[in-house]
C-alpha cells in the first residue's frame, strides 16, 4: 500500500484565475484497451489549468501533495500529507513550512502562493497508519488568494451526496503526481476520468483494509487510470451544483498506482462537511 504523497520540486511566478470553462467532454469514462493503460493521473493527458482553478500543491516540510481551494484562505487535503507538523491548536513551529500553491498559465505548480499559519488534522485521524479512516485536513493560508468565486470548490451535503457521487458517475482526479510506482513527476498538471465504485467493490479490491461509509474509490477494473504519489490531498471531482463542480474525494492511498483491480481510495468529503464548515468558521477571523 502507499499514501499518496511524495517529495517536493520548484516554485515560480503567480496567476490569477477568473472562470472554468465548459468540462462536459471531461467527464467520460471508458475502460482502457491493454494497449492504452499507463501508470499515471490523467490517463496521458495534460489538463488545461483554467479547467481546474480550485487545485493547488501542497509542500509540507519535503512532502509534495495536492490540494483545492474551498475558500480564498482555506485548503482541503490529506491528513497524511501534514501528519505530525503542527501541535493540538494546529500552530506550525518555525521549523515546519507549509506553502500552497496556485497553477500557472502553464499548468506547473508554480503560481501565486501562500504561507500556512494552521494546519488543522481531523481529529480522529489515526495518526499516519496506511489505510486509515479520516484522512482529512484543512489549512489555513496566512494570506488567501485574490480569486473568484468559480475558483472555489463546492462540497455535497450527505443527503445529496449520493445522487452526484453514484457508483458508475465519471469524476475526475487531477495532479502533479507521479507517473508510476516511485516515477518522475510531471511538469504539467494531469487530469484522469475515473469511474466510481461501489462500496461493496471498494471492500473487495482491499479486503484486509478498513473500508468503510467514509470512503470511496474511483477507478477501472483492468486499471490503466489512477491517481499516485504526489497526487495525495488533491481533488476528486463530479459534475454538478450551483457552480457546475462539486467535489466528492480527497486522494488518500492505494496498492501501486493503477492496477488491476486496485481502485484509487478517496476519503468521501461529504461525510465531513460538517467538520469542515464547523472548522472554517472558527479560523474565518483568526
């Protein structure tokens, strides 16, 4: 099994995003022929950074992660991807940066970017264990990003969670992650169609792991697709709401990246909704 995070690379100049075009012909899941499965997020292509303006990276004390903007100061990602670098109140020591950064125009992680002052680690995380429930966290930005509201993610409610995050719905996964198991890293962000299971299949693919309500997994029978290292904390995204996206995962961990009968496993972030507004709310004036 590996958590999906990994070491960091460079940053560079800023951006400002402003809309999200059209995604329909995004959304469309095919299982892969033999010949076209490859290890790596975004099933070989490279996505169009303004598609995806909600996804930042995440580096964390030499870790490398994904993330996405749920507020213009407030970050959705992995638990295990900032494990252990803040105390109980989620106060950073001096020793333990942690910056977040936009897209640029060229789809590097390499945008505007911004300091964490909290790192808020939901608190029944069991503490960096492969496989564990719970693998959430907020960061909270010391100076958030001047972006519009289309840059902003929205999460579903549990009650409607289902009708957008059904097994069968095509959502996508977008990152810098690897390519392989412990492979380069892309220059551009990669974005995947990924099909979602269901809970009985997720419980099958890793029967001695502790699947449960809480997760979900997305992904292809024969593999071929998949998030990986580096993608951890990033989005899983469906169409629907108010904005057109919503987003309905966290990339938390897998056996290998793309295997056959190996799906992807996501933390289900409806089932946190509560937590998490509960959390902004109180840093919301920090």
């Amino acid at each position: 099994m590996n958590l999906r995070a990994t070491r960091v690379f460079s940053i560079a100049a800023l951006v400002v995003f402003t809309s999200v075009p059209a995604l329909s012909e995004t959304f469309s899941c095919k299982e892969p022929s033999s010949g076209d499965r490859v290890n790596r997020v975004a099933g070989g292509r490279d996505a169009i950074p303004a598609d995806f303006p909600w996804q930042v990276a995440v580096r964390a004390s030499g870790r490398f992660c994904g993330g996405s903007l749920i507020g213009r100061k407030f970050i959705l990602t992995a638990a295990h991807c900032v494990d252990g670098l803040a105390d109980a109140k989620g106060v950073l020591p001096p020793s333990a940066a942690v910056q977040v950064s936009l897209s640029n125009p060229h789809g590097q992680p390499a945008g505007e970017t911004s300091e964490v002052k909290y790192v808020l680690v939901h608190n029944q995380w069991a503490g960096g264990a492969s496989g564990s429930p719970h693998d959430i966290a907020i960061l909270v930005l010391w100076s958030g990003f001047d972006v519009t509201d289309q840059a902003i993610i929205n999460i579903p409610p549990p009650a409607i969670d289902p009708l957008y995050a059904s097994p069968g719905t095509c959502a996508v996964v977008t990152g810098w992650g690897a390519m392989r198991v412990d492979g380069p890293l892309p220059e551009r962000l990669q974005v995947a169609s990924v099909p979602v299971r269901t809970l009985e299949e997720c419980v099958q693919a890793y029967p001695a792991e502790d699947i449960g309500p809480n997760h979900l997994c997305a992904g292809y029978t024969g593999g071929g697709v998949d998030s990986c290292q580096g993608d951890s904390g990033g989005p899983l995204v469906v169409e629907g709401g108010p904005r057109g996206r919503l987003q309905v995962g966290v990339v938390s961990w897998g056996y290998g990246c793309a295997e056959p009968g190996r799906y992807g496993v996501y933390t289900r972030v409806s089932s946190y909704k509560k937590w998490i507004e509960e959390t902004a709310a109180r840093y919301k004036d920090f």
